[in-house]
C-alpha cells in the first residue's frame, strides 16, 4: 500500500489551515500560532515507485502551489515537525466523493495497478497544547464521531468483504404478548401498542409470522415521516373532535378556492402549477432536522439533495431551477458550558450546514436565490434544515404517471450501501444524548456529481418519453419508493439485482437502505434498452430490478426466495386511524414596563445586529446566486450589491419575460404567544414579500413546513391545531392555495432529565407568478427627493416582536392579520407597482418601520427623514419606540418619486397610507417622534455597519 | 454563408453548459452540446465546429482540484483532436472551470508546446466560494480576438479556485487580457474587487494567437440588461457586457 501526502508549498497561503486557526481560536484556545492541513491518498495494489510518482506529479498534486511525498508505509507518521499532528478518515462505508475521480484519474493517466484508494485530512498544529486542549479540538472540531475517527493505526484502505450468507428472518410476531410487542417496536420500529396488534391481526389472518422485511416495510409505510398520521388522525380539543387535521383545515383550502392553475396537489412528491400554458412549475420544501443535528454537513447536504430529488420526481420530471434555503439554529456565541450533553455547538452546525448546502447545491449548478436563517436557544438539541427547491417541467407532463402491469422497475443513478438506514423511523422518534450512537448508520454524505448526471440524463430520457412514472428513493429508501408506486398495481422485486457499493448487505438492508442520488422508473419492456444506454452515455447506471404486477401484493425474492409478500391494501390502508388530546391554553408573559427612551437610536443598533435581522451576506455569497443566468432579483440588491432583498425572482424561459417569484415567512417568536397568528402573520409575510418585488395575488401557491415538539404530548398538539386553523383561515381570504407542505414533529432533546422543546415553529413559503420581469422593483431606495409612504395600519403590537425581546420582554399583544383589508391593501398596491408608480418597496417585519427604513436607506446608499406623527394607526399608540418598532401585518415602505405622487395617492385611495417622510442625499437617517422631537438620527454608514457586521465569519 | 457552429464541451458536473449555449445562439452561432463520452468515441468531431467553449461548472465534482480530472482526460485522451482544431484556426473560450481545464490541460498560456505547467488557478485567498460582480479592465494590448473594442466589463464571479499563480518569469510573456479592477478602473483596489488574490490581479489571459481565450468571470451570466444586479435602479443597456465576447466571436469567423 502507497501512502501519499498532498499539502500547500511553504510559502503559499494555506486558506484551511488559516481557516482551522480562526475556529481553534473561536473556541477559545489561543496558543495555536500555526495550523496547516494537508490530504493523504492511500492506494491499495500494486503499482510501482514509478506509476505513484506520475500519480502524485501529474494527478494529485499541483505543480505551481503543493508538494507531495509518498512512501510504501505500514502504519501512519503520527510525531512530526515538532508539531501536533492529528489525521482523519472516514468510517468505514462511508464514501468521499474523492475516492471515485481519483480512481478515474488514475485509469485515464493509463494506470491498472490501484485497485483503490481511500483518503484522509492531516492536520498540523504548532504551539504549546495541553492534552485536554488538544482533544477539545478534536472534538469540537476536527472529528465527528459519526462518521469520522483518528487514524492511530495502519488501516486498510477497502472494506474487508464480508459475505452475506442468505438465511430467512422470521418473527416470531404471532407469539408475541403487548409488552413483548412494545419491546420489538422500541428504537427499531416506532410504532405504538395499537399499531403493533393491528400487525400482529393481519398475519395471524395470514396464519403465519412475518419476516423482517415485511415487519420494516410496514414500519417505513406507517412511519410519521411518511404517512404523517399525527395530521391525518383523529384528534380531540375541548369539546371538539378534529378528524384529519391536514384535510379539514390547509387541503381543504385548495379545494375551496378550486383554482384551475392547481395542477397537481397533495398527490405527488412536489406541488405542481400552471407557469404560462406551456410550462408548468414545481415546489417543494423539505427539512432535514435530524440528520443535521448529527452530522451538519451531510445532513444538510443530503437535504439539498433529497428536495432536488422531488423536483426530479414530480410530475414526470421537473428541471431544478432555484434553491431557498431557511435554517435554525441556536445562538452562534452560546457559552459551552451551557451546551447539553451529546450536542454539536450551534456554531459549528452553522458552519456544516452551510458548506453542505453550497458545495452540494452550487456543485448541481442550481442557484441558492434566498433564504433566512434564525437563532433560538432552544434550536440548540434540533437545529431546523429547511431545503426548498422550485422545477419547471412541460405542462403535459405534469401529472403523476401511471405504470401498466409488465412495466420494468429500473433503478437509476448511485449504488446502494448501508446508508441512512432506519432514517425515516429516527425521524420519527426524539433525539436524546444516544441518539449519535444509534443513528450512526442514519448519516450519509452525498455526492452531488452522481445527482448531477442522474438530472442530465433523466431530462434527455423524459423528452424521449423512455418511462412512465418516475419517483425519488428518498426516506423509506425502495421500500418507499417502489412500495408507494406500486400502490394500485403489485410489483416484484428482485433484490440480489440490486447494484452495491459493497458487499455484505442483506436483504432487508438493500430493501431499506437511504444511499442517496437514487430514483425510481417505471418503464415499458420496449424502452428499456434505450434508456439503459442514454444513462451510460450519462456515465449513471440504471438496473432493472423488478416488474410491475397485477395482484397488488408487494413481492421481493433474493436469490430466488420470497422474502416478502405483503398484501398493498393492508400496506397502505391498514393502519388504524391515530386518536391524540390537544389542549390550547393561551399563555400570559409579563407586559414591558419600561420607560421610553428619548433616543431610539441605541435600540435601533441593536435590532439591526441581533442575529435573526442581521446581514446573511457572508453565507449567501458562498452559494452561486447566477448560476442558470436566470435571477432577475437577487439575494443581495442596492448600490453596493449588499443590501436585503425581498423575494427572489427567475426568469426561466430565456425568450419569455415571465418570471416566478419565491418568499418565506417564518416567525416562531410569535408563536410563544400564539401559534394562530405566528401561522397568519407568517403567510401574511411570505404574501407581503411577493407583493414588494412587483408581484401580484394572481397566481400565488404555498407551502407549509411544520416543525414541532411532541406531538403525543398534548399542548404541543393543541398549538399545531391552532397553527393549521390559521393557515386555513388565512389562506382562503387571500385566496392563495396550499401546494403540497411537510411536517417534522418529536423535534425535542432529552438530556440531564430536561427536555428541551423547539419554539413551534412554521415555514410558509410562496411561489407566484409574474407576468412580466421587467417590472420587478428593489427595495433599495433609489432617487433623493423621492417620497416615502407607509401602505398599512400600525397597530399597538409589540408582542413577540425584536424591539421587546432586546429589553427581555415577550409581551401578549402579538401581530394580528385582517385578509379582507389585506388583499385589497396588496392588490391596490400591486396595480400602482404595475404602472410604475414605485421606484422601490420593502415589506415591514422584524423590527417594523425603524429596521425598513434603515435598510432602504443604506442599501440605496441615501439618507432617509421619517416623521412618526404621520404614520395611520388602528388605535391610539402614545409612545414614538412602539410605533416605529410594531411589528402589524400587511404594512410595506413605498418610495414614489414626486411627480407620481399624485397617481400613486388616487390608486391607494380606501385603504391606509401616509406619505411619512423622504429620501435625502446628506447620508443621514433620521426619524422624528410622535410629538415631533427628534428621536433618532445615525449616519447611514454606521447603521449598515451595524447591521453587517455581527456575521462577518 | 453558412452558420457559425460552437460546440459545447459537457463532462459529468458541467453546469453552465445551456446558458452558454444560449449565449452564442444569442450571438448567432449554431450551438450543440456534446459530452465527452461522444468526442472521445467519435460520434462528434471537433472538426466539425469552428468554435469550442469549456463551460463553467464542477466538473468529476472539481475533486483533487478544481478541473483537474477533465484536464487530465483531454490532455491524455484529446490532445491530438483539439491541436488539429486550434492548428487549422478554431476559437477556443473556457469560462471559469473551462479556465482551470484548459491551464491544467497545458492548452494555456501555450497550446500544447509540452512544456511544464506554469501557471495554475489555486484556491481563493478568502478560503471559501465566492460568488459576487467584479469590475474588470481589458488590455487594450492584448491581440484577443473576443474581447475586440472593449475597454472595460462588468461580469460576475463564481468560484472557490480562481487565484492565478505563476511561476517567475512567465508573468512578462503572459497575454493577460483582463484584469480585475474597481469600478475607476484602477486595478490595484485589492479584495474583493480581485476577489481572490490573483497575481497582477490578472482575470483572463489568451494565447499569443488571441484565438484561445479563458476567463474566471461568467460572460454568459450577462447578456441581457436584467441580469445586472442594480438593473432596477441604473439606466439600461441594450446588451449585457458580456454579450459582445460572444458575438466578437462569431463575427470573428463569419469574417473569417
């Protein structure tokens, strides 16, 4: 075996090792003066001292910055240089994308002799070190156990193979009494005692026991994850009986409205609606809480690669066009000694989930367009993940297709490993300090490359119409997939067919098994030569490994035994509707008692540096906003390209100007007090900001993401169904449908005997259509001279909002929604904003019109007066800091330039608005009080600093 | 006169294949995608095409480093057919990735003369991708034929290995065509208006021909006035800058 060791020429900066410095520094450990990180490249076989130098010279290493030395060693260099030296490598199964092109790079320089390579990190650290310093790196930093380890020991660089002999599992379900029931589903199957004997009554119909394939696939099908049986089942509230929560309240708006540009909801793996007739567009957010918690780039990573999977699996297929992407996390600078036990620091979860999303998205060349990202401590056990992307596919193609009995089953794209098994019920179960220990095997790095090829060739086999149905190997892995296509016909399944990544899996590891970069076709006998040879030239593998049937039962066989014959009405049909209490009590925090100060500015520096409304720039400049050349507004907008903009907006098609606007609206401060109006007031902001980019109510679809506590525990239940009721309530009034949404519930951490619970908390995000980009507006303001208006009603609501919660206050009096004022308030404006009367326009949220301003001011680079005196409100607010820090709904900042003035007013005629100040040339901004003293006044440059400053790493 | 064609070069990982398709389509070539797999088993011929173009993208996910794996392949397996192709006058442009294949791949700075690499695109000083707008200035010395009559550009940035380094010496020898600059045209602003730490804030860089022509920033990203980040609030433009490095060169042959 060669050993190979790759690193930066002295002399050259060394941008990881300067990296690893700073966090070795963040973490409090200042006597590291130089930290250097090189790669290592084990290969295994037989080449020759000459081959492994052409290797280094002309592969691995670069020959202007690095060098390289190489040895035929038996066990790694661990003392060196006088410095600290630590070296990684991932667990054995888990995969570096690397390995594969290294292994092709060796091929094409013509070398046979490498049978394989693995790789690891090595990492120098000089200066003084204690032992204990020395493993707090390590362990806050370098190795995550999950996947990673230390290299202490000659290792061998491929996985031993191991033989799996085939023997049949059988449970001895039909024996089993309820403890022994309950004990057999604890962390394997996570289902409840009533769920278990509904299992037990089917196969002792049978007369026979189950195998453990068929006890996991009924496991997988009845899992939370994917069945969502808390929203479907039965659930008791006071008096009240609520009978599937998802239909009776966000599914029956689309079914109210009866929109006929809904073209596809609730059915398929993503939401589908009209574009222009010709095309359609696809939407989906998913999270990827849990795997994040654990291993934050992988878990992100694999995030991104599974919603973009959903896009794939849309309709027949729908063509990725742009990602948005909302965190939460606990507070970055948390203490850690106030870090429980078993947890990553927020901090560097931050910092995986971020590299994760830009090296798997940007490497898929989709761009990130916007996002949010927000702190709360109890983020800390359950950072939140959501990943949105948006496809567009041919309208005749937009409906879920359907496969004809004698159809072949092919599976495409990467091979199948151990990987993530058990996903989908982990997620379905809390995290507690064990969890990392029990979910090793749920963790998985991706490997965008593989997805890269999988999207290039599915759109080539699509237009040629190769297959019938297409589905994304998502949570559940096949058992899923090909268990819910096969719904309505039957399938058999031939699972040694299956291609692996090694050897030794079961069979109901093959079955089970999560590898990512993997979908699911349905395809006529007659096209499958033809399709299996597209993918090749795709350089993706695709494998026939079943045939639909006719007898709907789910039939796997290995090596020509049934492992599996499970009947699909019982599958997917059988599982006893859930019965849960919910109770509501609306709880009372203390109301803020302190004075008004006579100057706001202080105030104002905070909000614009508290994290949550802070500049994300250093985050989204490391995803590529252009790729596609399609982004008409991007993230950052403004003079200086820095400031915050409101919603993005494509334009896909490049010789039409139509274009897809893309929102979020997330607030979970608001639900502390109540998850009804955070719901309303979070569609009410994903609406607001679709409006303020010079879009209109028209054609507007959402999402829901719920992301919740326990849901068997029953305030938690009763707050979901308060949140659900508003997104009804709302929604309808705006007449804006629901699409498709998720859930993650059990977001709870256990540890030390307390349970931390994440603040309920619910991402709506938006997709319209807009009819011409060229009407896009910033929110940046523009001209000096212009008028600024405020279009809304300020309201005494302070409750939940930034402005409280800097002076440790949260307050009951929590923003509320009008619809009916609302949508005409957005369709008046949007009709001005259509004839051009708006030269910029910014939605009010955190921190209402003080936050606004400020932003509109130093993203136009122009300073700003604002008179509080002139602001409409809805009832009588005696105090300048609450009007200027209210966070009411349906309010935005609208800059007109003078001679639209009068214009702009006859069209907002009927609903609230004033003309609140202007925009000035002297780079000030100044606001004066409701009694018209002056009670603010900054340079617009310390402002921006303010507000950029916190997340500058 | 029949149409110019371009032929876009796909490997696994390439991203920006379809807007630089566009791109010269926009310019009036006729444009075809062809992967790798298709020149290498010569179902499409170089020869064929009178302009080539490496896109932008990730290409064997950028492992090792960043185009290093396609490099190899062209210079291992298609070396004869893209020398064949820039011997009897073909354009060749690499944007961003296409910039590190054709450096690693020793096409740049001198077409296959066998001589050692002397130049690479090393990681970024910030140590992280970085995607933003840069200003750049064009050597008005500088024989490339793409970026004919212009004296300045506005292109966005996208990558985490854009920092050219060179060996000493060859730096006097080098075309450099674009440089990275503020928005005065004053080349020495530092980052980020070089955002990544190339040496000589050198952007882009052709050989002596003027006919090979590679480039950091993404042409292709701006051709239309909407795609410019301060759109709403500047006066448009009947074309984005990057518009005319296409068009230059299609007129190029059409005149040719």
């Amino acid at each position: 075996m060669f050993r190979i060791e790759v690193s930066v020429k002295p002399g050259f900066p060394d941008p990881r090792g300067e990296a690893l410095q700073r966090d070795i520094r963040d973490l409090g450990i200042t006597t590291v003066k130089q930290a250097r990180v090189s790669d290592i490249y084990l290969l295994e076989g037989k080449p020759d001292e000459e081959e492994v130098g052409r290797i280094c010279r002309e592969l691995l290493a670069d020959p202007l910055v690095e060098e390289y030395s190489y040895g035929e060693v038996s066990s790694p260099r661990i003392e060196d240089r006088n410095a600290h030296v630590i070296e990684v490598a991932y667990n054995p199964g888990v995969m570096d994308p690397v390995e594969e092109s290294v292994e092709k790079g060796i091929g094409d320089l013509g070398i046979k002799t490498v049978e394989s390579v693995k790789t690891a990190e090595r990492y120098y650290l000089w200066g003084e070190l204690p032992g204990s310093a020395l493993k707090f790196i390590c362990d806050k930093l370098l190795v995550n156990s999950v996947i990673q380890h230390m290299v202490t020991k000659r290792e061998g660089v491929s996985l031993p193979a191991t033989v799996y002999e085939f023997s049949l599992e059988v449970i001895d379900l039909l024996g089993m009494d309820s403890d022994e029931l309950v004990e057999l589903s604890k962390d394997r199957l996570w289902l409840d005692l009533n769920e278990m004997k509904e299992i037990q009554n089917y196969f002792s119909r049978l007369g026979r026991n189950p195998t453990d394939v068929e006890l996991e696939t009924i496991a997988q099908t009845w899992s939370e994850h994917c069945i969502h049986k808390t929203f479907k089942g039965k659930i008791k509230l006071g008096e009240v009986v609520i009978d599937n929560l998802l239909k009776s309240t966000i599914m029956k708006v689309t079914e109210e409205l009866g929109k006929p540009w809904c073209l596809s909801v609730f059915v398929d793996n993503a939401g589908v609606i009209d574009f222009d007739g010709r095309y359609a567009l696809c939407f989906k957010v998913e999270t990827h809480n849990h795997p994040s918690a654990v291993e934050p780039y992988g878990g992100a990573s694999t995030g991104i690669g599974g919603v973009i999977r959903d896009i794939l699996g849309a309709g027949l297929g729908g063509k990725p066009i742009m990602n948005t992407d909302v965190f939460c996390f606990g507070p970055p600078d948390l203490p850690y000694d106030r870090l429980p036990e078993g947890v990553l620091h927020p901090r560097r979860i931050f910092k995986g989930v971020r590299a994760g999303v830009a090296d798997y998205a940007n490497r898929l060349g989709i761009p990130t367009l916007n996002g949010a990202i927000l702190f709360d401590e109890r983020y800390v056990g359950n950072p939140l993940v959501f990943c949105g992307t948006v496809g567009l596919l041919p309208k005749e193609l937009s409906q879920i297709g359907q496969q004809q009995p004698g159809d072949l089953v092919v599976l495409v794209g990467g091979r199948t490993g151990r990987d993530g098994i058990h996903g989908v019920t982990f997620a379905s179960g809390e995290l507690t300090r064990e969890s990392e220990a029990i979910s090793t095997s749920s963790v998985q790095i991706g490997n965008p490359i593989t997805e890269k090829k999988l999207i290039d060739a599915l759109l080539k086999a699509r237009d040629r119409g190769l297959y019938r149905r297409i589905t994304d190997c998502g949570g559940g892995g096949l058992s899923s997939a090909v268990g819910e296509m096969a719904r309505e016909t039957g399938v058999c399944v031939y699972l040694d067919l299956v291609p692996l990544k090694y050897s030794g899996l079961t069979y109901t590891e093959i079955w089970l098994s999560e590898s990512q970069e993997r979908m699911v076709l349905a395809a006529p006998r007659g096209s499958v030569d033809e399709l299996v040879s597209l993918f090749a030239g795709e350089d993706v593998e695709a494998t026939v490994i079943g045939e639909f049937t006719n007898n709907r039962h789910l039939q796997l066989f290995y090596q020509g035994n049934l492992v599996s014959d499970l009947d699909m009405e019982f599958l997917h049909n059988g599982l006893p509707q859930l019965r849960r209490e919910a109770i509501w009590e609306r709880p009372q925090h203390s109301e803020p008692d302190f004075p008004e100060p006579h100057d706001l500015g202080d105030d104002l520096f905070g909000i614009l540096g508290s994290p949550n409304v802070c500049s994300k720039e250093s985050v989204i400049r490391q995803y590529d906003h252009e790729v596609q050349g399609a982004s008409i507004l991007k993230p950052l907008v403004g003079i200086e390209n820095d400031g915050p903009g409101d919603a993005a907006i494509v334009k896909p098609i490049p010789d039409s100007n139509k274009g897809v606007i893309v929102s979020n609206g997330i607030n979970p401060k608001y639900g502390d007090i109540d998850p009804y109006w955070m719901a309303a007031s979070a569609i009410d902001e994903a609406l607001r900001q679709v409006i303020a980019v010079g879009g209109d109510l028209g054609r507007v679809a959402l999402l829901d993401n719920f992301c919740w506590g326990n849901p068997d525990k029953p305030d938690r239940l009763g707050a979901l169904v308060r949140a659900a009721e508003a997104c009804h309530d709302i929604a309808i009034s705006y007449e804006t449908p629901f699409i498709s949404g998720k859930d993650s519930l059990y977001n709870e951490y256990e540890a030390e005997g307390k349970t931390i619970c994440i603040p309920h908390t619910l991402l709506i995000s938006a997709l319209a259509v807009m009819e011409d980009v060229n009407r896009a507006v910033s929110m940046d303001s523009k001209r000096e001279g212009d008028l600024l208006y405020i279009v809304g009603t300020t309201w005494n609501e302070l409750g939940g909002s930034h402005y409280y919660g800097i002076h440790g206050f949260i307050g009951n009096n929590v923003p509320k929604v009008d619809p009916r004022r609302g949508r005409e308030l957005m369709d008046r404006l949007s009709r001005a904003m259509g004839k051009g009367l708006v030269r910029a326009c910014h939605d009010l949220s955190e921190g209402g019109i003080g936050v606004a301003a400020a932003e509109m001011a130093f993203a136009g680079g122009l300073g700003m007066v604002i008179d509080l005196e002139r602001v409409p409100l809805g009832e009588p607010i005696n105090r300048s800091d609450f009007v200027l820090f209210s966070e009411s709904n349906t309010r935005f900042l609208v800059e007109v330039a003078p001679e639209d003035r009068h214009e702009f007013e006859s069209m907002m005629a009927g609903v609230d608005f004033a003309a609140i100040g202007r925009v000035k040339d002297d780079e000030r901004f100044e606001v004066y009080g409701i009694t018209g003293e002056r009670v603010l006044s900054a340079s617009i440059a310390e402002l921006k600093e303010a507000w950029e400053r916190p997340l500058r790493w | 006169m029949a149409r110019v064609k371009t032929l876009i070069l796909r490997a696994p990982g390439t991203n920006c294949d379809e807007e630089t398709a566009f791109a010269f389509e926009q310019a009036g070539s006729q444009v075809e995608l062809a992967h790798i797999k298709e020149l290498l088993g010569h179902q499409k011929l170089l020869s064929s095409y009178q302009i080539m173009a490496i896109p932008g993208g990730f290409t064997y996910g950028d492992d090792i480093s960043a185009g290093k794996v396609l490099a190899n392949e062209i210079r291992l397996k298609l070396r004869e057919d893209i020398q064949g192709f820039i011997d009897s006058g073909g354009l060749v442009l690499g944007i961003c990735n296409g910039f590190q294949v054709l450096v690693k791949a020793g096409i740049l700075p001198r077409p296959a003369d066998g001589s050692p690499q002397q130049l690479t695109l090393a990681g970024n000083d910030s140590g992280v991708f970085e995607c933003r707008w840069v200003y750049l200035r064009v050597n008005q010395k500088s024989p490339c034929i793409f970026t004919k009559g212009m004296t300045s550009m506005y292109l966005p940035v996208a990558h985490g290995e854009g920092k050219v380094v060179a060996e000493p010496g060859i730096l006097e020898e080098l075309n450099v065509v674009l440089y990275y600059a503020d928005e005065t045209g004053n080349v020495q602003a530092g980052y980020p208006y070089n955002p990544n730490g190339s040496v000589d804030n050198i952007a882009g860089i052709c050989d002596a021909s003027g006919r090979i022509f590679a480039l950091m920033p993404h042409p292709e990203r701006f051709t239309r006035w909407t795609q410019h980040p301060r759109w709403t609030r500047e006066p448009p433009q009947k074309y984005g800058d990057g518009f005319h490095i296409f068009r230059n060169a299609v007129e190029w042959v059409e005149n040719a």
